[in-house]
C-alpha cells in the first residue's frame, strides 16, 4: 500500500462534472471517492475542492483531511482528531520540508514510521524513503549554514590580521625603537585569531607576522 498514488494505466479519466459541481445529495464518502479518482488522474486542485467538500459534509473525520493535505493547519487539525493516523504524520512532515522545518519533518517521520508498525501497516519504503530525504536535506542545511559561517569569519579575521599589519608598518617606519613591540603585538593578534578558529585562517598569514 503506497502513501503516494497515481493514475492507474488505462483508468478513464472522470467526468468533469465530477470536479466541478457533484451532486448536492452525495454523501462524504461518495465525495472522498470522487477526489481519490481525480488525485490518481493528477487533476489535484479538483481532488483539493471534492476533499474540501467532503470535510463540509463531515468534518470530524481525519482521514479527509490527510486526503485534502493543502496546508500545514489540515495536517495538524487531522492529528488532533486522530493522533495515531499515519497519513496525518507523513502529510505533515511533507508540509514541514517545503518549510525547511527539517526536525519537525524528521520527527513526524519517525513518529509515522512507529505507528506504521504498531498497525501493521505496510507502505512499503515510502516512509523510510522520505526519512533519508529529510536526513539528507537537513545535513545539507547544516552544512551550508556552516560554510556561510567559516566564509565570514575567516574574512573578518583576514581583514583584522591586515589591518594591524598596516598598523605596524605605519608604526615601525616611524619608530625604529618601536619595531619590536609593533612585531609582538601583530604575532600575539595572530596567535589570538589562531586560538579561536584555527580553521579559518591559512598557515600562509604567519608570514605577515615577521615581516
């Protein structure tokens, strides 16, 4: 059983007044089984209106607002009708990633990877799937974050290292008594950069410290 479904091979695409206007008489779940045909056909703004009239007709069901899925409050909403719905916890996390939320999604994940089990439900590695897709999106967020942050840093301390190295030939041309100090204080910056993000600053700088 597959969380994300499509058209069936040869399945009739349904009428069109199906999407536009069912019938005033159709009971919810005559509605749902209306939108579950138009999502395999990828007609999914029609499905969305058939769930949304569904949730009208009854809206204490969970399940047609795992079907309908158009935002985050649906997914939360359906969770508080029926926290041990599966679909609730995927369709979530799904939310969660076009967010960037990647703990939340990883949580919600999780949180449908146990239920799953604990029905004895089979998705087949349609959870599992998505879990390593969170995974990896979070690490690659975490990773350009880090690589932004070292990029910064190690232009800021670039820029501090030169800037007390135009202080001391300023301050060594005009007092030759003065060099060694001016030399001191330039190394002991440096070794202070060095200290604090060894990383980020090339062994190639030491050489603005004897000059």
């Amino acid at each position: 059983m597959k969380i994300g479904k499509q058209c069936p091979a040869g399945a009739a695409e349904p009428p069109e007044k199906m999407a536009s206007s069912p019938e005033k008489s159709s009971t919810a779940q005559e509605l749902k089984e209306q939108g579950n045909q138009l999502f395999l056909c990828r007609k999914y703004q029609e499905a969305a209106t058939c769930y949304s009239k569904t949730i009208n007709r009854n809206p204490s069901v969970a399940v047609y607002y795992t079907n309908r899925t158009l935002s985050l409050a649906d997914c939360k909403h359906a969770l508080e009708l029926d926290p041990h719905s599966v679909k609730a916890h995927f369709f979530l996390c799904q939310c969660h990633l076009e967010l960037e939320n990647y703990n939340e999604a990883i949580g919600n994940l999780q949180r449908a990877y146990n239920l799953a089990k604990e029905q004895r439900l089979n998705f087949g590695d349609d959870i599992p799937s998505a879990l390593r897709v969170a995974k990896k999106k979070r690490w690659n967020s975490i990773e350009e974050k880090r690589i932004n942050q070292e990029n910064k840093l190690h232009a800021y301390l670039t820029k501090l290292i030169l800037a007390e190295k135009e202080r001391f030939l300023k301050f060594r041309n005009s007092s030759s008594d003065g060099s060694f100090l001016a030399r001191t204080k330039l190394t002991n910056v440096y070794l202070s950069v060095c200290l604090y993000a060894p990383q980020c600053v090339p062994p190639s700088k030491l050489c603005l410290c004897v000059i």
